[in-house]
C-alpha cells in the first residue's frame, strides 16, 4: 500500500463532480531543479469545486528531454542539463503545461539503506528530519526553511542527523543531502534501537508519520535502554500538519506553530494540541495501524510507571501523567 494512499485516507472524501472539463493539478508545486536532481509528480484533476483525484489515466512528456527527461510514466523525472523547458501531463480530457528550469550546481543523491538493516543509532543529541526527501505532502514546503535551520545547527554542535526517506519521492527537500545516516522507511516507521539523551523530531505530519516516528523510538528506548529519564524535542517551525481550516489535502500544510497560535493561551494549547497528540502517540500503537507487524507489547504498557512531563521552552509545565517511580519522559515544543 502507497503512502499517497495511507495519507489520502485521511485527507480526501468521496465523491466528485462530473460537470465541466477537469483541470490537472501538479504536486509538488517545486519546478526549479539541479542538474542531476530526481523528482517524482503526482498528478490530481479537480472538477468544478469538486475534491482532487488521481486520474485514472494520464501521460507525462517534457518538451526536451535533453534537459528534462522522463524516467518512469508515473512521474519520475531527472534533470539533465542547464536550461528551460516544459512538463506536459496529458489526460483523455485535459492538458496541463508547466515550466521547469534548470540552474545552479549539481546535487548529489540522498544514498539511504532500508529501516530493517539497521541495528542501532546511538548519540548524545539525535535529530530525526522525517521525510527529508518526500515531496509529495507538504508540496509548498513551508516546513523546510525551519528543518533546513535545524540541520545546519545540529550539525555545527555536533549533533547525529537522521534522515528518514523514500524510495518512491526521491531528492527534494532539505538543503543538506549529507545526514550521518539516512534511512528508507515510507512512513517513518522502524524497529531500530536508539540510544540518546535527547531525540529532536522534525519534518512530516504531526499527527500522522511524526507521532509514528516518535512512538516507535520511544518504544525502542523503553524497551532496550535503562536509561531513567528520555528527552523528546518537537521544534514546532520544523513540523508541518494538516491544511489550515479543515480544507482537505492538496490544500497547502501549515505550521504546527499555527495550532499553538489559534489558542488563546498554554493551558488550552496544551489540552487542544499537545494532549491529543500524546493521547495518539500512547494509545494508538502504531498510528493509523501501519505498519501492520508492530513490536510487542504496546507502548502504552510499556509506559504504566512512567512519568510524562510537558514544556514549553521555559515558560509553562504540565504533568501529562504521574507514575510511582522516578522515570520520566520530558516531552517539549520549542517555537511555540
């Protein structure tokens, strides 16, 4: 199963208009490429004011594959050399044209190893940037300038950065394309055993692969590690969510720092954000039921006699839950 369609799942309703000529729709909206640079299109057609779908059939072209050439009919394309041209998409109904160009130095690949051949990431201080190359979900990238922030800061005080990407949306995102390690998992789900003080997680939908990504490490640290206090950062400027105003994706995502915004101060940011997120991250083991074979047992036992404590920065505290003993899961939001 795609994780277009495990996200779609939970974005897009059915049923769409038939009335008028379907207009395509490219994501993502990122037509300025690198020599060498990979990026996979998806296509949506929208009738009238009707929801996006993929059509049931399309074709891609460019106008000169000497400068942009196809690679797979799906999308996939690569930059070749400097220049413009044009991406065409063709449906039995509809005809979209967009222009890419060409510039700058030629990037290298993200070279990634699956999740499952991975033992362990050990580290004082991790940075975790989920979907550092997925370029299908948020396709205006409002999350990148804060993750590519992130990266160069993690990086000057020596910090371990992991990326977690695709296979199926390669290259663009983030600035950096040299992580200590990067991983392929498509939804951010994994089994490997980490060790640290503090985990920063950055990048992918905050109630969707981030939550997973943070409950699956949690549960690796728990369960492997006797450490009696775990550190978990979410740096709000580097974590998009779903579009503003319940519009449906490809409505463009926002910030996390918007829901914190929208409340009118801590206590009910903490009661209308933060808790549902933990509720989520602690109950629903794994998040959306993906992937299907979780490591036993459930998070939520392995958590009974764990304190959690939330924070924002230095200004506000809450007790999430109170244990009878003296392990504790700080968990706080910075930019908030």
């Amino acid at each position: 199963m795609s994780l277009l369609f495990l996200y779609l799942l939970g974005f897009l309703a059915p049923g769409f208009g038939q009335t008028g000529t379907p207009r395509l729709e490219l994501y993502p909206q990122h037509f300025r490429l690198h020599p060498g640079e990979q990026i996979h299109y998806q296509v949506l057609e929208r009738s009238g004011n009707s929801q996006p779908r993929e059509p049931a059939h399309y074709e891609f072209a460019t106008k000169d594959p000497n400068i942009v050439r196809l690679i797979k009919p799906t999308g996939l394309f690569e930059a070749v050399a400097t220049g413009r041209t044009e991406l065409v998409v063709r449906t039995p109904t509809s005809e979209r044209r967009v222009r890419i160009e060409v510039a700058g130095r030629a990037q290298p690949p993200i070279r990634a190893v699956p999740h499952s051949t991975v033992r362990g990431i050990v580290g004082k201080d991790l940075l975790f940037v989920g979907h550092a190359n997925l370029d299908g979900f948020d396709h205006t990238a409002v999350a990148k300038p804060g993750i590519d922030r992130l990266v160069q800061e993690a990086k000057k005080n020596g910090w371990t950065v992991v990326y977690w990407v695709s296979q199926e949306y390669p290259d663009w995102y983030t600035a950096d394309r040299q992580p200590d390690y990067a991983i392929v998992s498509e939804g951010q789900e994994h089994q490997i055993r980490v060790e640290a003080q503090r985990v920063v997680f950055a990048g992918g939908g905050f109630m969707f692969c981030l939550a997973r990504n943070a409950q699956m490490t949690l549960h690796s640290m728990i369960k492997h590690n006797v450490a009696p206090r775990i550190h978990f950062v979410f740096p709000a400027q580097a974590i998009w969510r779903g579009p503003a105003d319940a519009q449906p994706y490809p409505a463009p995502m926002v910030l996390l720092t918007a829901s914190f915004v929208r409340c009118a101060n801590d206590a009910r940011a903490y009661n209308e954000v933060v808790v549902p997120f933990l509720d989520r991250m602690i109950m629903q083991f794994p998040v959306t039921g993906y992937p299907a074979d979780p490591p036993a047992p459930p998070l939520s036992d392995l958590l009974k006699d764990w304190n959690i404590v939330v924070r924002f920065g230095d200004r506000f505290e809450r007790v999430y839950r109170r244990a009878d003993s003296n392990k504790t899961l700080l968990v706080e939001f910075q930019g908030v």
